[in-house]
C-alpha cells in the first residue's frame, strides 16, 4: 500500500523558511515524478511544484518560483520543498502527490498545515 | 496557463440522481484530464485519469468523458458517500491547473 506522510509544516513568519518533508512507501519513489498541491482554507486545490523521477528536472508555479526550491532524494524516499521569503497567501495545506503514467495525481499524503502568520 | 473552468460550482442533488459535472479546458488538453472527490478535512482522491479511465478500486457509478476542451464527469445513482467537492485537473503542460470546484450537496 502507498504511504505518503509529510511533516515539516507549522507556523512561519512573514519572510522566513520553512523545510517540508515527505516519506514515500509503497511504490517505486525513484520511478516516480512527484508533487506538492496546496491547498489555502476554504479553498479549492492549487498545484505548486513538480520534480521528474531522477530530480534532474523541476517546474514551479509562478507565485513560489524564486522562494520555494523542490527536491528529492531517491536513496531516502524523500521529497523536500524549501519554502523561503515566506507570504501570507502561501497559508495552506501542503499535500505531497505522486504522479502516474497519465500525468494524474495518484496518491496523495495527508497534508501538513503552514500558516504564515506574525 | 492552462484555464480550467468547471461548472456548475455547486449542485443540489438527491440519492439516487444522476449528476453531471462539466470542465472545459482554455486550450486542447487532448485527453490529459483527471477527476477528484474531495471530502471535507480529507486528501483529494483520484476518480478518473485520462478523461475517462476509471482509477482502480473507484466505483462504476463514476464515469468520464470528452477530449480536447471539453470534459464531463458522470454520477450515475448518487450514493450518500458522493456528496463532496468534485475537481477536475489538466496535464497536459505545467503549471497542472485545477477546476475551481463542484460542490455535490443534498
């Protein structure tokens, strides 16, 4: 069965960092391209960042790219996303997903809460 | 960007309905189209992927549709664990976008 647990999430001050991180299980991590979604209270689903299974490529949406750096270590079964100059609309839940063959998102974590907040 | 709009954004419906969701893509997307259920405090849940295969262990009552811009997702016999937001997702090309969302309410 696929495990997808993150952690890492918690409070962050405007203009700070925080570290995700996501434990893969279950699957071939290293044969997967993977995830982060978020998710801001209330409202619907926004797609932040993408690495392909070897990490030798990333994708961002246009509001993380230059602050939040994504990345993998397939030795681990980890996936990272460093969150810099931290935002107040950057408050959400952060779901760690993997990929399948069709470009869907498969398996989903159970999510981890950043609140940027003073 | 890719523009995914879905519609209706909400749905009043009764155990036993059958109900249809719609998403049309701002460009062909061919057929690299997902749906999701997402129940509330929960993870989304992958229904569908390539527009209209059933992802393994989803009931049959779920069904997919459409290619290029224009998407349909089906609910035939509305059971009372389908109320919930449903979600439509293109990747065809980065940034994936989502539909804003369907909420499937009694």
């Amino acid at each position: 069965e696929v495990h997808l647990v993150e952690s890492g999430g918690g409070l962050g001050q405007p203009g700070g960092s925080l570290r995700l991180s996501c434990a893969a299980s279950g699957f071939t991590f290293s044969a997967s391209a993977m995830n982060w979604v978020r998710q801001a209270p209330g409202k619907g689903l926004e797609w932040v960042s993408a690495v392909s299974d070897s990490g030798g490529s990333t994708y961002y949406e246009d509001s993380v790219k230059g602050r939040f750096t994504i990345s993998r270590d397939n030795a681990k079964k980890t996936l990272s996303l460093q969150m810099n100059s931290l935002r107040g609309d950057d408050t959400a839940v952060y779901y760690c997903v993997s990929r399948g063959p069709d470009r869907e998102l498969d398996n989903w974590g159970q999510g981890t809460l950043v609140t940027v907040s003073s | 960007d890719i523009q995914m709009t879905q519609s209706p954004s909400s749905v009043s419906a009764s155990v036993g309905d059958r109900v249809t969701i719609t998403c049309r893509a701002s460009r062909d997307i061919s057929r690299w189209l997902a749906w999701y259920q997402q129940k509330p405090g929960k993870a989304p849940k992958l229904l569908i992927h390539a527009a209209s295969s059933l992802q393994s262990g989803v009931p049959s009552r779920f069904s997919g549709s459409g290619s290029g811009t224009d998407f349909t997702l089906t609910i035939s016999g509305l059971q009372p664990e389908d109320f919930a937001t449903y979600y439509c997702q293109q990747g065809n090309s980065f940034p994936y976008t989502f539909g804003q969302g369907t909420k499937v309410e009694i």
